[in-house]
C-alpha cells in the first residue's frame, strides 16, 4: 500500500471495479451506493479509458473515479483502490451490478468485529466447492444466518487487519478466480470465510450476466484469457482444496 494507514479506523473503503458493459444501470448503482454512505468513499474504477466511463461525472462528492490501465483485471482495478487507503477500518469489494441496502454492510461490519467469529471475508453469494460441509453458526445474530465457506463474494467486505495479513489481490488472473483466490489465502491462514444470508429487510440485488457478454470488447479474447486464468487456478488450489475437508466438518 502506497499510503499510511493512521490507527483511527472508522470508515469504509468501498471499491467498484467496471469495464462498463451497462454503463447506466452500473452507475446508478455507484450512485446510489454513495448516497446511503455519505461519509465513505467510493472509489469507481474502470479497467481502461473508456468513453461512457469519462463522460460519467459523479453527482455525489464520496464518489472518485480511477482508471487501473488493465483490461480485464479486476485484481488491479482492486488493486489500485486500495493504493488509495486513507483512514478506513474496512474494505468492501463489490461488483457494479449490485444493488444492496446500507443493513446489508452494517451487518458485515458486526459479522467482522465479532472476535469469536475470527472472520477473513464475508460475502453475500456463496460459491464453497465443499458447501455440503458448511458449518450452521447458530445464536450470533436474530435475523440472519451465516455459513462457514472456502469462499463467498458478489459483495466481499474484510478488514484492514485482515488486509494486512492476506495482502492485496493476485494480479496472475484476468475475468475470473481473483475473488476466490483471496478468500482461499484468508482460509488458508486461519481465518474464516462467511457466507452471509439477508433477512426480508435486508435488500440485495444482483442482475449478473453471464460469460462471455461480461465484457464489451473482444469476447473470444476475453474467454481465452479466463480459460488460461481457470487453468492456472486449479492447478495451484484443486489440490489445496482437497486438503479443506476437516475445517467443515
């Protein structure tokens, strides 16, 4: 990291990478994310110069837009937010097309502080290979419930304490597996992983598309990369992952 982190941690880092495949519907996202945590900041980062991306101006004044000058790279958009650390406690990754309720962090926050719960990532879509091992957490919170997973994101929040030890985002994978990745090595050292479900007052939002349409540039490009990057992947963590069974027993 590029700056200092003080020891007065209050706020959120909220980091929103884009290639802008829907440009409106991602930036009404960024907007309204802005408006229901006035006092975060926002960072909007787009993978490379792009002309929807440069005519968008923020209406809002938490809201900063970078360029990470690397196509397809969500680990460097990542990245480069967090070059941009001030005095924030926490971290919170999401994708731009999400659309969620200020509780939805809130949560994420307590899920976090909770010492007995030594959190590394929370996320609010679960994707563990070995979910059928998921371990129930009863009694912690009323009105959601968590599970213990490899890996969860969609919104991945963590805290800087958490940063410090698993370090930022492996810049090797491009259009896939960087998210999982990360929360393999928080695992990996111990912490646990929380796949966090929303109560009917909890509003979570997600209108994904699928591979290839994720980019708006050469998709045959694109899906050659993530078939390297896939290739890469399961080749340094397929075996790692057999050796996960007993921590969801």
């Amino acid at each position: 990291m590029k700056k200092m982190i003080t020891d007065k941690k209050i706020g959120c880092l909220f980091i929103v990478p884009t290639i802008m495949t829907r440009p409106e519907y991602e930036i009404s996202n960024v907007e309204h994310l802005a408006k229901i945590f006035p006092n975060d900041r926002i960072l909007f980062i787009s993978n490379i110069e792009d002309e929807d991306f440069s005519k968008y101006n923020p209406s809002l004044p938490n809201i900063e837009k970078y360029v990470s000058n690397k196509l397809y790279s969500i680990s460097k958009a990542i990245n480069t937010g967090l070059d941009k650390l001030l005095d924030e406690k926490y971290i919170c990754f999401i994708q731009s097309d999400v659309r969620l309720s200020a509780n939805v962090i809130e949560r994420c926050r307590q899920i976090c502080d909770d010492i007995e719960l030594n959190t590394g990532v929370v996320g609010t879509k679960a994707h563990s290979n070995f979910q059928r091992f998921n371990k129930l957490i009863n009694g912690k919170f009323n009105d959601v419930t968590l599970y213990n997973v490899l890996w969860a994101d969609a919104v991945m929040f963590w805290s800087i304490d958490v940063l410090k030890r698993v370090g930022r985002f492996n810049e090797i994978y491009f259009g896939d597996k960087e998210s999982q990745e990360y929360c393999y090595r928080a695992h990996d050292l111990g912490y646990n992983n929380y796949y966090l479900t929303r109560s009917k007052d909890m509003i979570y939002e997600s209108n994904s598309i699928s591979f290839p349409r994720k980019t708006k540039y050469d998709s045959n490009e694109f899906m050659d990369i993530v078939h390297k990057t896939q290739h890469q992947f399961n080749k340094k963590w397929r075996p790692w992952e057999e050796t996960q069974h007993h921590r969801f027993r």
